[in-house]
C-alpha cells in the first residue's frame, strides 16, 4: 500500500521567516496530495491540494510543490505569523477511495 | 451545511464496557472515513464505506472493533470490549466519491478508557 513519509516532525520558527516540510511517497498511481492543518483540540482542516497535472500551486502565503519523478511533495508557508502554529498533514491518495498520511509537523511559530 | 457530525463528543467509560460512537456525513457525500488519533501513531485510517459499503477495513486493529453504515446518513464504530489502549481521539470524515476529493472531518470523539 501507499507510504507517506513526512518530516521535519518538528519546526521552530521565528514570525515572518518561512516554514518548509517535505513529503515523499511511494505509489506512483497517487495522483492527489492534500495537505491538512490541526489546531490543537480541533479537527484536521484542508488548506491547500494539488494535483498531479500541476507542478506547483499557490493560496496566498501558502504553496505547495510537486515532483512526480522524485515522488515527493513539499508545503511552503512564507511570513509565518504566530496563529500559523498548528500540526501540519500531508497525505496522498490510494488506488481506492482512501488518503494515507504523514504522521505530522508540529510548527511553531514564535513571536 | 453543518458539516460531519459526531457524538459524542467526549466519552469516558471503564474497561470492558461497549463503546458506540456515531457519524453523520454531509449530503450528498458517498466516501464515509473513520479515523483513531494518538500521540503515538498519528492519524490511522481504520475503514472506510463507498455508497455505505465497507471498501477497507484493514485498519481496524481487532475484532472488538467494528462499523457499520445502514443509510447513507449514519455510520457506527463499536468497540467491544473496551480497552484502555482504545483512548484516543476518533474522527469520522465524508467526501464525495472517489479518493481525489477533499475529506471534510468531524469535530471528533474523546476517548478515555479507564
């Protein structure tokens, strides 16, 4: 089955500096990669996807990268502010129905 | 839209007892996910119902765990007996068909087994 690996498992950064976590995977089938965001006590929220027709995509301070040879993905989030703490989750479809995720990057974000 | 509904929200309850936690998607979605959340193993994909069919339930972790989705508005995760390593956070999710489509999660059930 797919294996989505996630890492850093934990990033410190300073407001305003960029964040940057990585994600490779091992089904070359996959062909969607959402990237979730969990505050603490509250439920996994969507905040960017892409798929593999597109190579990058871009919400504002948040983009997100794919490289379908390499199998690997990456969540890019510039001029962090501190409400951006949260765990991060990046997963990848199946040949089913079904999302496999990363065990998660818990930012920080310090004033 | 009200989103994916889950209750309860917190549940405590003592070893060995049944446990039933309850889901209803959102209208019109036919792909129902249920999810365990520990520190240990992150988040866990334990099965999922196409069109209220089980596809998967390979996650499940044992026996004393089952689900069930009679309509396409309701879903159950059982677990019985009870174990203290069962505490975690259960999330229930919904999408439309097909796994390139975003899963809108539920607020999640509190688990505490004591």
């Amino acid at each position: 089955g797919e294996n989505v690996e996630q890492h850093p498992s934990t990033l410190s950064v300073q407001e305003g500096d960029s964040a940057v976590i990585k994600c490779t995977y091992s089904d070359s089938a996959s062909n969607y990669f959402p990237w979730y965001k969990q505050e603490l006590g509250k439920r996994p929220q969507l905040i960017i996807d892409i798929r593999s027709n597109v190579g990058e995509k871009k919400d504002q301070r948040i983009a997100v990268t794919l490289n379908k040879t390499a199998k690997h993905f990456s969540l890019h989030i510039t001029e962090t502010q501190p409400e951006d703490s949260a765990v991060y989750f990046c997963a990848a479809n199946d040949s089913g129905y079904a999302l496999n995720f990363g065990k998660g990057t818990s930012l920080l974000v310090t004033p | 839209d009200a989103g994916v509904i889950q209750s309860p929200r917190h549940e405590v309850t003592e070893m060995g007892q049944e446990v039933t936690l309850r889901c209803k998607p959102i209208s019109g979605h036919n792909s129902l996910f249920w999810y365990r959340q520990t520190m240990m193993r992150g988040l866990e994909l334990l099965i999922y119902f196409n069109n209220n069919v089980p596809i998967d339930d390979s996650g499940m972790p044992e026996d004393r765990f089952s689900a069930k989705m009679p309509n396409a508005s309701f879903s159950t995760l059982k677990i019985q007996p009870s174990e203290p390593r069962d505490s975690a956070v259960y999330f229930c999710a919904s999408s439309r068909s097909g796994s390139s489509n975003e899963q809108f999660f539920g607020p999640g059930t509190r688990l505490t087994v004591l």
